[in-house]
C-alpha cells in the first residue's frame, strides 16, 4: 500500500512540475525542426533581444552550412574549391534572414528576453525563387556558348557577382532544407570568358600611357593584341605651353578613341594643367604623370567614359 501511494505520488509530482518546467521556454527553448529554426536572445529592449535571437539562428545556419559543405562533394557530387568553401564561411555572418517571427518574449528588471522562429519552408521559397531569377537570365547567354561581341562579353562580366550571388546561395539552401544546389553558373561563365578572352589593341605616343592604359584593360579580363582585335584604342596627345607669374605652364590634353573592329564605339578626352619652376619640359612630363595617375585613381570606364 505503501508502495503504490509512493509511486502516485511521484506520479502526481511529476504532473505538477512538468508543465512548469515547459512553460519556462527562456531556460528551454523548442527544438529545430523541418519547419522552424528557433532563436533566443537578451537584451535591454525588445528591439535588442531579437537583433541578438536572430544572430543565435544565423549561428546555427552557420554551422550547418559549414558542416553540409564538409559533406556536399559525398552527398551531391559537385565539388567546390577551397576558395569557394572559405567564400560561403566568410559571408554566412551577412546572410539576410527572413521569414521569422516572435513567438515568446518576456521582461524581468532591466532584462528582456526574445524567441523567434525561422520559418525554413518560406525562407526555402524565397531563396529558391531568387535563385530561378537569376538563372533565367542568365540561361539564354550561356547557351550560346560562344562570345559574338565585346558587348556581349562585357554583359557576361557584369553578370557575375549575382551569378556568385546565386551559387553561394543554393549551398545555404542545401543546408538549410536539403535542396540539392544547381548549376554553377559562376563557374560557366567564368570558363566561358576564360574560353573566348577578350583582345585590345593600344596604339598611341606615350609608353607611360600606354602601359597604364594596358594595366586598366588587364583589370577588365583584356589581353594584348596586335593584330585581328576585338578592340582597339588611340590617342591624340597635344601640350600647349604658357608662363603663368614666373612659371612654366603646360597644358597637356589627350583624346581618346576607342574601335570595336572597325567602328568608332566611343570619344574621350582628358587634359591637366601642369606648372613647373624649371622648364616646359618638365611641366610636360608632370601633366602626362597627372593625367596617369588620374586614370589608375579612379579606373578606366569613370576616366574615359567608355561604355565598358
């Protein structure tokens, strides 16, 4: 008899105290699931509280994507670099998170605590969706699989970053749903560039020049060229010269012209005023240094307002 009270009693105990113990979600918080990603954060105002619950769930998408990438080669079969490995890891901190909300909060003193649910499957859509944008677009360009034009592959460039955008995303979202990545279409287009390379022609009187402007169109993806070029750039390069209370002023201006085989695409000019105490020829070569560095300070397409 004594037995059995015993055990009703721990029974009863045990009814009492456990959905106490539930209820107290800032000491356990739920579980993830297949559906939410849960978050818990402090701080002195709500606001604050769920700036730092929604840094506790980008923690642990952190590590799912560092633990999926460790796997994603076994699981899926394509392989990324190293580079592209330490690329996703470094950005994961500046993921932008949607779909969450607040589920609980509570104030105790100064102290307020939040709790927040990621919503996977929503945040999967949208991921998803974003990535299908981009490869709409990106599609019709790549199944060509040749570079007709300067213009076309300067499109290619320009698409990129949301191809890399892309890429790094559908990894993020084989970690958080399971969603097997697609193409790489950074990866293609970067083969597809490397594949049908760019050539520019510089042809002008100026060998500092000349090697600054070659050093702009390297930055670009241009290679050098000499003969049957997709580009081909000149310049005029004239000084006028003056004295100005004493000193020698150079007025150095260059105009440029730059060809797609063998159509004028776009003009450019650039000039410095230059004085020196010593000699026009000195003024020269500063005005030729100004407008030199000019062009390395602030890149090629601003300088020249080339259409690249």
């Amino acid at each position: 008899m004594r037995v059995i009270s015993a055990i009703f009693l721990i029974g009863f105990i045990l009814l009492k105290v456990t959905p106490v113990q539930a209820s107290q979600w800032w000491l356990n918080p739920p579980e993830d699931n297949t559906q939410f990603i849960y978050g818990i954060g402090q701080g002195s105002t709500l606001a604050e509280a769920q700036q730092n619950a929604l840094a506790d769930i980008s923690g642990k998408l952190s590590t799912n994507i560092s633990t999926s990438l460790d796997r994603i080669t076994q699981d899926t079969g394509i392989n990324y670099s190293d580079l592209v490995h330490r690329q996703i890891r470094s950005e994961v901190k500046d993921t932008e998170l949607s779909q969450f909300q607040l589920v609980n909060s509570r104030v105790e003193g100064t102290k307020t605590t939040a709790l927040l649910q990621l919503d996977r499957i929503k945040l999967t859509l949208i991921w998803q969706n974003q990535i299908n944008e981009t490869t709409s677009k990106l599609d019709p360009i790549l199944q060509a699989k040749t570079i007709p034009d300067v213009q076309h592959w300067l499109e290619l460039k320009r698409y990129l970053p949301a191809a890399e955008k892309s890429r790094n995303l559908s990894v993020k979202l084989f970690a958080l749903n399971g969603v097997k990545p697609g193409r790489d279409l950074h990866f293609e287009i970067q083969q597809l560039l490397l594949k049908h390379p760019m050539r520019v022609a510089i042809k002008g009187p100026i060998p500092m020049l000349n090697r600054a402007l070659q050093q702009q169109f390297g930055k670009i993806g241009f290679v050098n060229c000499n003969s049957n070029c997709n580009l081909t750039i000149t310049y005029q390069y004239s000084t006028e010269h003056d004295l100005m209370f004493g000193e020698y002023l150079s007025n150095t201006k260059v105009i440029y012209e730059l060809y797609e085989q063998q159509n004028l695409i776009s003009v450019a000019e650039k000039d410095a005023q230059i004085t020196s105490i010593s000699s026009h020829k000195s003024a020269d070569e500063g005005g030729i240094a100004a407008i030199v560095n000019d062009l390395q300070k602030r890149g090629l397409i601003t300088v020249l307002g080339l259409r690249i």
